[in-house]
C-alpha cells in the first residue's frame, strides 16, 4: 500500500460501506475495504456491489489482501472481525492511520432470534477491533452506531446527551454496548473517537431486509406488505448520499478531550424529520404506479415508534445539511430496484 493516509473500511461490501468506497475511492487515499461477506441477506447482492467497486469474486480469498485493477489506491480483505490472530495481522502490515468501523451484524427483528450472531460480530468483534486501535495508535476511530440505542423514548427529537440506558432490543444492546466500550478506550488510552448513530438509512444498493426494499417488491409483484403497529410509526428516513457526504467530512476532524477527559464524541446521522410510515407507502404507491395491498399488523417486539435526529452538533461542526427529500431519495432508489432486479413493466408480475 502507497504512503498516503491508510484507511480501514469495515462493512465495505454493505449498504452504507460500498457508497462510502465510491466516494472516499476518489479522494487520494489509500483505502483497505474489510468485509465478511456472511448470508444475512443474498450475499450476491454483496459481490455485485463489490464488483462495482472493482473487485471480482473469483479473486476473493479470505484473509488475502487483494488490489484493485482499476484504482491503485484501493484494495479488499475477506475477514471476519471475531478473527483476532487474523486482524492483528492485518493492524500489523498497514498500520492503519484512520479506521471506519461499520461492520456489523445488523436487524432488530434478526437478534430476538439469533442473539449469539449478535454478540459475536458486534461486541466480540469490536473488541478486536478496540484492541487493534490501541496497540497500533490509529489516530482516529469512527464506528457505526444507531438510533435503535434511543429505545422509547418520549424526548423528542432525540439528542445525543439524553439517556440511551432502556434498549428494547438485543441490537440496540449491541449499539449501546459499542458506545460504552469505545468510550472506555478513548478515555484510557487516547484514542480519537467518533460515534455515529445512523438514522434509517435508505437509497440504491440497499439492504433487502428493510421494509422500504420489502415495500417495493411487494408491492410490484401484488403481493400484501406487513405493515406494523397498523401504519401508526414514524421514522427518520435518511438518504445515504447524505449520510456518506457526513461520514467524509469527519474523518479529518477527530474530536479531542472535552470536560470528560476522552477525545470522544456522538452525532446524529439523520434527516431531522420523521415521516409517517405510510406516507413512505403513499410515495412508492406513486413512483412505482400500482396500489399495496396492507396487511395491518401490531407492534413487534423490538420496535419503536418513532426515530426523530437532533442534528444540531453535525451543523455547527460541519454545516451539515441533508438535503434529499424522502420521495427523491425513493425515486433513485426504485430506479435502481428495476434495473437491478430486471423489472419491467410488463414482467413485474412474473417475478
């Protein structure tokens, strides 16, 4: 790897991960892609952004660094972050100067019923990665966080120092979890430390377990959408080309010790307006040209009823300014959703 600043991307082949390498991609620095590559969802889906970022399957081996064919100052790594001896190894050779951590094992709904998946990728593999940034002084750690830490909470809109104690799912325990532990680290040993509690982050290249993604399958193949708590929630929905647009910005601005003594600090990554779930129904409804059909359902454990982002902190640090609308930042994302999944509208039905 060239000797320019060294970036450690975890979760590249995800969502929020592959539109970060194909903006971080452009700007100079040598960036090492890590990804487990694990069945949550249709890991084709994973290859397939990969590919776009210019790395082949057929050349992935797990834990082989492999470069990149078309841009000199990127490379990926199959490995998994529960891997210890694999990821001081990794530390080892690259020294990485920043680290972006947004692996994990994500889904509310998933933890109920796979807790030990949970533990293992988001706490014991965020220890590895703690550990790494300490032995080899990374000068900046910033890891993905989440809304879901708020829990039901009444305090709208939500902010970054109000109490996060009451998580009602095993996730948000994770997240919760995530916070505290990188806390501990900064404050102990120094480490520069950005937390990002992301707001329902949604667009193109999505992952096929949310409900905007569930929504529109539905919907183009006549097919019922569950829809929770009978329609009666709101979200935060946050477009992901804003979100990205964020996370480069702070990579450069590490926070230093403030009253708490640890170079440690939390920002809401979100729109700073909640929408009415089935005012995001409404939307596709329109952009895709058919009705759904609603099937209303209660509550399921592990949700909430809203998700609303104080984002005050990101504005003064950065003017932080969202600026995709929730029926533009749809519209790209069914016109990817077609393309990708080959809709037509003549094939819809047959798919």
């Amino acid at each position: 790897m060239a000797e320019e600043t060294k970036v450690l991307l975890t979760g590249s082949a995800g969502f929020i991960g592959h539109h970060l390498i194909q903006l971080l991609g452009q700007a100079g620095k040598t960036i090492l892609g890590l990804d487990v590559l694990n069945s949550f969802y249709d890991p084709g889906l994973k290859y397939d952004r990969l590919a776009l970022q210019g790395f082949e399957k057929a050349t992935i081996n797990y834990n082989t660094v492999i470069p990149n064919q078309n841009n000199p100052n990127l490379y990926f790594v199959q490995l998994d972050l529960a891997d210890a001896k694999g990821m001081q190894e990794l530390f080892d050779t690259y020294q990485f100067d920043i680290v972006i951590n947004l692996a994990a094992q994500a889904g509310v709904r998933h933890s109920i019923d796979n807790p030990q998946t949970y533990i293992d990728s988001n706490i014991l593999g965020f220890m590895n990665l703690l550990e790494c940034c300490r032995k080899f002084k990374t000068r900046h750690l910033l890891f993905a966080s989440s809304s879901s830490v708020y829990g039901n909470s009444a305090e709208v809109p939500f902010k970054t120092d109000q109490c996060t104690d009451y998580p009602v799912s095993l996730y948000a325990a994770t997240k919760k979890a995530n916070e505290i532990l990188a806390y501990s680290y900064a404050h102990l040993y120094g480490i520069p430390t950005t937390g990002l509690r992301f707001f329902t982050v949604y667009g193109p290249w999505g992952r096929p377990d949310m409900a905007y993604y569930n929504f529109t399958k539905a919907i183009l193949n006549d097919l019922p959408i569950h829809v929770f708590n009978n329609g009666d929630m709101q979200r935060d929905f946050t477009y992901v080309g804003d979100v990205v647009n964020c996370i480069a910005k702070l990579l450069e601005l590490p926070p230093s010790a403030g009253q708490s003594s640890a170079p440690f600090k939390l920002y809401n990554i979100g729109k700073n307006k909640p929408e009415i779930l089935l005012e995001l129904i409404a939307i596709l409804e329109r952009l895709l040209g058919k009705k759904a059909m609603l099937q209303l359902e209660p509550m399921q454990p592990g949700d909430v009823y809203t998700t609303y982002a104080d984002v005050k902190e990101l504005e003064e640090k950065i003017n932080y300014r969202p600026a995709t609308s929730l029926e533009t930042g749809l519209a790209q994302f069914v016109q990817w959703f077609k393309l990708y999944h080959h809709y037509s509208e003549m094939e819809a039905t047959k798919q």
